[in-house]
C-alpha cells in the first residue's frame, strides 16, 4: 500500500493539453441573468452587437495606421531614390548631349577617309551608361503599399518609373550600337588607300545609327529630367 501511494504522488498533476493553449480570439459570453422577457433580450443583444460593431471598428483603425504608415514610409524611400536618380542623371546629362559632336567629328574623318585623304585632327570617344535605381518602387510593390497610394500619386509614380525603364532600355541601345565602332581605332590609324571602300561604308553607317540611337537617349534624359524636377517640386 505505501508504494501505491508514493507512486501516484509522484505522478504530479495532469499535464494540459497542447491544443488548450489561450488564444485571443473574440469572446461573446452568455448573460449573467436568466432572460425573462423581449426587453432583457432586447438589451442583451444590443449590447452583443454594440460589443462586435466595437471590436470590429478598433480593429480598422489599427489597420488603417498600419496602412498610412506603409505608405508613408514607401513615399519617404521613393523620394530618396529619385532624388539620387535625378542627381546622377544631371551629372550625365552634358555627357549625353555632347555624343553627337563627337560622333559627327569622327563621320566627317572617314568621308575624309574615303576621298583618299588622311583625317587631320584628333578624335576621342567613349560611351559610358547611367545606372537609375527603382529598388524603392520595387519594395512599395512588394510590401503592398501600392495598393493603399492615393489613384493620382500611384499614376505620378508609374508614369516616372515607365520613362525611367524606357531611358534604361535605349541606354542599352547606345550601348550596343556603340560597340560596333570597336574597330575604329585601327582603321583610322590606317593609310586610307588602303582601306577598302566598303569597310570605310560600313563603319560610317555604323556612325550613322550610333548618331541616331544617342540622340533618342538625349531626347529621353531630356524628358526624364523634367520629370524628376516635377516631382521634387511637388511632392
């Protein structure tokens, strides 16, 4: 009998349920008093509904900071973001524009070239690309803070970030274009009774188009800067 006994003191209390665990979940409890008539049931669930309409209401309210707070955070990162955009696109810009002095300059050496007449002068050209971030209008769209903009600040955002993709995009353009000139060192080094004619062709048709594709990044940073400006002025 002793060792029964210790036996169950040992046992200890019974342990609770893991699916018992508190949770805060709404409660609607049953009325303290027993309901005798229309009016106590009346009185009862006004109270019940008058309780949800509550819950409910707090609930919005805490919903709605969260979602003010998102965006305004989202704007907060998106001015950052444009504000280095515009910096670095001012910088560029007199690059940008200067490309098709140059590129006329080395068109006028081969039609040199190609009456037989060595190019007097020097000539110099490189191409450099602008790197336009959008990591923040990426993260707004991600968060979901798009969605809790205003209908005109959202077109404002897209609008700006469309032209941006677009600079991006004849960015690549040039770049590509420009690589087709790679062999126009050499050439212009050489005598140009020796070069034959239709090298001499190909190479001013790739200048041609290179003249081309810079002047519509020109027209497009041209356009993006007025953009950038609006919105540093306004928002």
């Amino acid at each position: 009998m002793a060792d029964a006994t210790s036996t169950k003191a040992a046992a200890g209390p019974t342990p609770t349920p893991s699916g018992a665990e508190e949770k805060d979940n709404m409660e609607i409890h049953h009325p303290e008093k027993p309901i005798h008539n229309k009016k106590d049931f009346i009185i009862h669930m006004l109270t019940v509904v008058l309780g949800i309409l509550i819950a409910l209401g707090f609930e919005a309210v805490v919903q709605w900071g969260h979602h003010r707070a998102l965006v305004r955070e989202a704007k907060a990162n998106l001015a950052t973001e444009i504000a280095l955009n515009s910096k670095a696109l001012n910088d560029g810009l007199p690059e940008i524009m200067s490309r098709k002095q140059k590129l006329q300059q080395i068109l006028d050496f081969l039609q040199q070239m190609e009456k037989g007449k060595s190019p007097h002068g020097s000539f110099s050209f490189g191409w450099s690309g602008f790197d336009l971030y959008a990591t923040a209008w990426k993260t707004a769209e991600t968060s979901g803070a798009m969605a809790y903009m205003s209908y005109d600040d959202l077109k404002d955002y897209t609008e700006l970030y469309d032209l941006q993709q677009i600079f991006a995009s004849f960015q690549t353009d040039a770049f590509h274009a420009n690589a087709d000139l790679s062999s126009l060192p050499i050439i212009m080094r050489q005598d140009p009774r020796k070069v034959p004619p239709v090298i001499l062709g190909q190479m001013e048709a790739a200048v041609a188009k290179c003249i081309t594709v810079n002047e519509t990044v020109g027209v497009a940073a041209t356009q993006l800067k007025k953009q950038y400006d609006g919105f540093q002025n306004h928002k």
